[in-house]
C-alpha cells in the first residue's frame, strides 16, 4: 500500500468511521483538529484528508473495526512502514515502561502498569509489548482476565 492508497482508503470510510462511533460531524471535527466544513467535504467525497489528517483519524479511531478492515489490523504498523518508507532508521529498544510508567501488579507474566504523567493504564507481555491502553483500569483489568480464559 502506497501513502496515496492509504490517504484514499482512510478518507473514503470517514463517515463510516464516524458512523461506528455514533457521533457527530460536528463532534468528530473537534475531535480531530479540523473545521466541519472539511469533514462534511471529505465525507461528500470532494475532498481527501492530508497525511496528518489521516494519521488524526487512524490514531483517535485506532480501535475502529472499518480501519482494522482497510489496514487487515493495526492501522499503526500502516502508519509507521508509510512514514518510514525508503529511510534507514534505528528504532530505539523499549523501556518497558522503566521512567513513565508504575507496575501497579504482574499476574502470568502480563504487567498492569499506569503513567505517572496522565495517569492512563496498559498491559505489558512478558516482551514489553503493549496489549492494551485506557484510562479506564477496569477495562484493562478485565482485558488481561480475559486473557486467562482464552
């Protein structure tokens, strides 16, 4: 998938996008940092967003089943490979949460860590990689009780 794919994609399912969420034009605007009159033209199909724009929508909407559909997952990883395409970078190692976050427990290997700056909550597996993100802890602890009964 090339950017100009991925922007068409993104832009084309916005009011679907909207549609899931059950908000309004007027709602999802203000969420993403543009005017009305850009979503409804984008929604209309006269316009597509901009790469910021779409990397708005895809971080805001990250959960959305129409753009894990479009992306076959994690719209993230879409976003990192376009953005690093054609460029040698080293990716810096995780911390595993080791300045910004507190362990708060550990069951089965899965940390439940939460950020001294925000205050939201994550998941850890054993590998440092992030299962899931919410201010909500409940979510997240039932997130990894969940996990148990799989």
């Amino acid at each position: 998938m090339k950017r100009e794919e991925f922007i068409k994609a993104v832009s084309s399912k916005l009011k679907l996008i909207r549609t899931e969420y059950g908000i309004t034009q007027e709602a999802m605007s203000e969420m993403l940092g543009i005017s009305k009159k850009t979503l409804v033209e984008t929604e209309k199909g006269r316009r597509e967003l901009s790469w910021t724009e779409v990397i708005a929508v895809a971080s805001v909407f990250e959960k959305s089943e129409v753009l894990q559909g479009i992306m076959g997952g994690d719209s993230g990883d879409v976003i990192h490979a376009l953005a690093f395409e054609d460029r040698h970078i080293q990716y810096p190692p995780t911390m595993g949460g080791k300045v910004w976050w507190r362990v708060i427990d550990e069951k089965n290997g899965i940390r439940l860590q939460q950020n001294y700056v925000t205050g939201h909550y994550r998941l850890l597996d054993k590998d440092d990689c992030r299962l899931i993100s919410s201010f909500d802890r409940s979510e997240v602890e039932e997130y990894r009780d969940s996990l148990g009964r799989k």
